[in-house]
C-alpha cells in the first residue's frame, strides 16, 4: 500500500509539473488534493502515523540512550529532554498547515 501511494503522489507531481494542461486542470488536481486532504479518514490516518512515528521514535531513543549512555553530547540529551517535557507539540514539520 505504501508503495502505490507514494507511486500514485510522484504520478500526480509529475503531472502537475510536466504536463501542458493548463491552469484550469492544475485547479482541479489542487482542489482533489485538498480535499483528499480534509477528509476525516485521511486526517485519523495521518495522526495515527504520526502518533505511531513518535511511539516509535521515543522507544528508539530510549534503547539507544540505554546502550550508548553517557556518550551522548549534552546538546542532543538537553534536545530530548525539552522535546519530551514539551508533549506532543513539535516544530518538525508535523504541522496541518
């Protein structure tokens, strides 16, 4: 399934940038994806990943900091802190914007 989506988003970038269509046809792709987009189902799948993601995420940093330990620059342990006292709020590019 991962692979026919990212296959079907190159297909519709490729489109959009290659093809002579014109305005009013790259209007319409625009106005699918947007509301491909808001749709409630995308919306749950995609927070989903993203909870899935930082599950995944905060389990692997834990491993590594277990096995690494004190190795680790203060920077990235002072990172990880701040992320983890923050919550779920993140300027990673997360963002519905």
């Amino acid at each position: 399934m991962r692979y026919r989506l990212t296959f079907m988003s190159g297909v519709a970038v490729g489109y959009v940038l290659g093809a002579r269509a014109g305005r009013e046809r790259y209007e319409q792709l625009r106005k699918a994806a947007r509301q491909f987009a808001q749709n409630p189902a995308v919306q749950d799948a995609a927070k989903n990943a993203k909870d899935t993601g930082r599950t995944v995420a905060s389990k692997a940093a834990g491993t590594v900091a277990g096995k690494v330990g004190d190795k680790l620059p203060d920077s990235v342990t002072d990172r990880v802190r701040y992320l983890r006292e923050r919550g779920s709020e993140d300027d990673w590019g997360t963002s519905n914007t």
